[in-house]
C-alpha cells in the first residue's frame, strides 16, 4: 500500500451544490491528502457561468506539467460542472481524469426551478479518462439517468450500491473504496496496461457496490 515513490498526483475538489462539510468524503480526502478545493462564490445560489469560471481558473493557475497533469473529483452538481467546463474551456488538456460520484440531475422537476442556470445538460463526450459512480436511491438523481450520463460522457460506469446521495450522510467515513477508484483513474494515464486496468476495475466495482 506504500505509495511514496509516486508523484503527489495533482486533484482538484470540486463539492456540489450547498458546498462538502467537514464529515464529507471529499473534506476528509482535502485533509488527509492535501488536494485542492475549488471555491464558488455562492453555494447557495449556484451559477453555472459563475462556477464555470472558477472552474476555469483554478484549472490555468495550477502548475500541471505541458502534459495532461490534473485530476477532477467531483460530487453531485460538481458533476455537471465537469460536463459544462469540458464544453466550453479550452484548456481541457490539462486534464488527464475525473471521478464523478452521484451527479445532480438537474432536469428533475423538483430541481429545475432551483437550478435554472444548469439546463440544459451537456450531452457531449469528456475529452479525457473518466469514472462515473451512481446510487441506487439517490434522491437527486436515478440510477437510470446517471448510467445515461456516464454512456453520454464517455465514463465507465461503477454501481455505488444503495448510498443515497453518497455524500455525509452516507456514513462513508474517509471512503477508501472511492479513493482506490480515482487511484484506478488515475493509473490509467500513465501507461498501465488495459488487462491489468480492467482486472482491478472489476474488483472494484464489487467493492463500490458493497462498502
């Protein structure tokens, strides 16, 4: 399990809506890793031109080496952040992979009033490695139309089991079956073979439907 020798991967946070508090799994993996935030100027009320720019500058002010160096990890609305800056920005290079765990969608009746300014949903391939993990009960979002949004994406889709929203309520703790995921990721970038990819995806994905 010893990872010393690596380089420190680069991973910027990015919560969803009504911000990550200090028992989410994303707030234990800043702590314990040292990855970066991406702050938005309102939780609250989320803009998505306003959180694309935030976005986009946490992104050009990061010291990624010329090739693909940063990693996304995404929560619910973070989600669909990732899909919309991958539309627009272009500086999607500097990107190697992304995680995606229980997108928000935002196209539910009960939403759609509330987050106005993220319809409609890109559709649209990501440019680069992806995982999107979807709930069986999540509240914000079927499993059904996130398994659509992983298709769409381009991302494999991991089976989160009956988590809810997978947030801190879930009583996930520091999740390290997520983190062996962006591990999982990660490594596919820098030159593992698909066969040895594959094989531990597949345990995975049992350990992500069970935790």
């Amino acid at each position: 399990m010893m990872t010393h020798d690596l380089p420190t991967p680069q991973v910027l946070l990015l919560p969803g809506w009504q911000d990550a508090g200090p028992a989410h799994w994303l707030s234990r993996w800043q702590a314990a890793h040292g990855y970066r935030r991406v702050e938005q100027h309102d939780w609250l009320r989320p803009l998505r031109g306003d959180w694309l720019m935030q976005l986009e500058e946490a992104v050009l002010q990061s010291k990624a080496a010329p090739a693909p160096g940063l990693t996304l990890v995404a929560h619910g609305l973070g989600c669909l952040l990732v899909a919309a800056w991958a539309t627009h920005s272009r500086h999607t290079h500097r990107v190697k992979a992304a995680l995606l765990v229980a997108p928000t969608d935002v196209e539910r009746e009960a939403l759609r009033a509330l987050l106005a300014s993220w319809s409609p949903i890109p559709w649209q391939p990501l440019p680069f490695s992806s995982m999107l993990l979807g709930s069986r009960d999540d509240p914000g979002c079927s499993f059904e139309r996130a398994q659509a949004f992983a298709h769409a994406w381009g991302a494999e889709f991991i089976d989160g089991g009956p988590h809810g929203q997978i947030n801190a309520e879930s009583g996930l703790g520091d999740w390290p079956q997520g983190h062996a995921l962006l591990q999982l990721v990660e490594g596919r970038t820098q030159g593992l073979s698909q066969e040895k990819s594959g094989e531990s995806s597949a345990g995975l994905t049992v350990c992500a439907a069970h935790y």
